[in-house]
C-alpha cells in the first residue's frame, strides 16, 4: 500500500510540475502576442491616418501648384532655373 502512494504522489507532484510549466510558458506567449497586437494596432492607426491624408489629397483641386508640388516632392523636378541645394546627406 505504501509503494502504491509513493507512485500516486509522483505522479501527481509529476503533473503540478507539467502544468507549472505549461502555465508560465503559455503566459510568455499570451505577452507576445499582447505585444504584437499592439504594434499592429499602431499600424492600424498610421495606415488609417495615411489613408485619411490620400482621400483628402484626391478630393482637393488639381491646379498648377498642387502638380508643381507633387513634382517636387515625389519626382525630384525642378523649375528651370531653379537652384536646388541639399543639406546633410538629404535628397538625392
């Protein structure tokens, strides 16, 4: 009887020990993951406030200084004439 109570309480010292480990590894990954959803959750917000600027960029008038802008900033152009100097490695 006594033999039959020792394997009894290994077994079951055996399990707590299991679930302990299982527990705290678990909760590791719940924090990883807690982690990750934050960080997509910030790029949720970036994304939206981007998507906000383009809707509002394609609702405002196309004149000549909006294509004069956008050729600056997004294609490098240039007036003719015009001087363009660069500071600390910026631009191109």
């Amino acid at each position: 009887m006594k033999r039959g109570n020792f394997f009894v309480i290994m077994l079951f010292a055996f399990l707590i020990v299991a679930s302990v480990f299982t527990i705290v590894g678990l909760q590791n990954k719940l924090n990883d993951l807690r982690a990750d959803y934050e960080e997509l959750e910030k790029m949720v917000v970036d994304y939206k406030d981007e998507v906000d600027e383009l809707k509002h960029e394609l609702e405002s008038e196309i004149d000549d200084e909006y294509v004069a802008r956008i050729a600056r900033e997004r294609l490098g152009y240039h007036m003719p004439g015009e001087k363009i100097f660069y500071f600390g490695g910026y631009g191109k």
